[in-house]
C-alpha cells in the first residue's frame, strides 16, 4: 500500500514538473510581394518617346520573388519559331524598404545589365503590383523610366 502511494505521488509530482507546451508558433509572416508575378504590360519612356508591351500576347514574362531573393524569365509563346523569338533571364538579391523594392541584380542573360541596382516605388492593391522605376545601365547606353504592371500567379 505503501508503496501505490509512492508511485501516485510520484507521479502527480513528476506531471506538476511537466513544462508548459505552447501552441506553434507561426513563422514570419509572408511579405505582400512574395510570390510569383505575370508580368501583364511593360511601359518604357526613353528619350521622350513611350513603348507600351502587352505581355498577354505572344509572350511570357514572370517574376518570382522569396524572402531574400528574386528573379525572372521571359520567352515568346511561339517556341522560338518565329521573328518574335526572344529568351532573357536574371535574378539577384533585394530589399524591400516601405514601397521601395530595390532589386540587386546578379545574374542576367544581357550581361552588361549584371552587377547593377534598380530601385522601383511598387504598390500592391489586391492581386495586382505596379513597380514604377529609372532603370540606367551606362554599359548599354540605357537611362529610361520603366513602369510594369503585374498580377500574382495562384496556382
């Protein structure tokens, strides 16, 4: 008898050491511009002249971004069977500092773009983010304002 009390005791003691479980604790939350982008226009002013791209139509263009990271692929629809054939890639690191996404891009398929900085102003409203920015690269002789327009890829 003795020793049932022993062990009852010993056991509502070693359950009233048990330490205190917490429920998981969430990871950090997601910034607004993670994800994958479809870039849907594309409006470059250079030298007082405006070219507006529609890229719903014969091509591709998307943006993925992660916590640290981004990067992009762009191809005609058209499997590089025709005049439109076109392939460019890059991607690098960024930062994300109230609305300005600054993009530090690292790798690129037009190499003179490599190892510069693009800072954009980007809104986020819903579905929808518009990175608005002066994309200058001397190498290539390139100094225009570049607007794009893109919508969050959910699949």
């Amino acid at each position: 008898m003795k020793q049932t009390v022993t062990l009852i005791l010993g056991s509502l003691l070693l359950m009233a050491c048990e330490t205190e479980t917490t429920p998981n604790q969430s990871s950090p939350q997601a910034k607004p511009i993670q994800g994958t982008w479809q870039l849907l226009t594309g409006t470059i002013i250079e030298k007082g002249d405006t070219t507006v791209t529609d890229y719903t139509q014969n091509r591709s263009f998307i943006k993925v971004i992660n916590d640290t990271h981004f990067a992009f692929l762009h191809h005609d629809l058209t499997k590089g069977k025709d005049s439109a054939a076109v392939f460019s890639s890059g991607g690098g690191r960024y930062t994300l500092a109230d609305s300005v996404y600054t993009e530090h891009l690292e790798y690129c398929s037009a190499r003179e773009w490599e190892g510069n900085d693009f800072s954009f102003t980007v809104t986020i409203e819903n579905d929808t983010l518009i990175q608005r920015g002066i994309e200058k690269v001397e190498e290539a002789g390139i100094n225009r304002l570049n607007i794009e327009k893109y919508v969050k890829v959910n699949k």
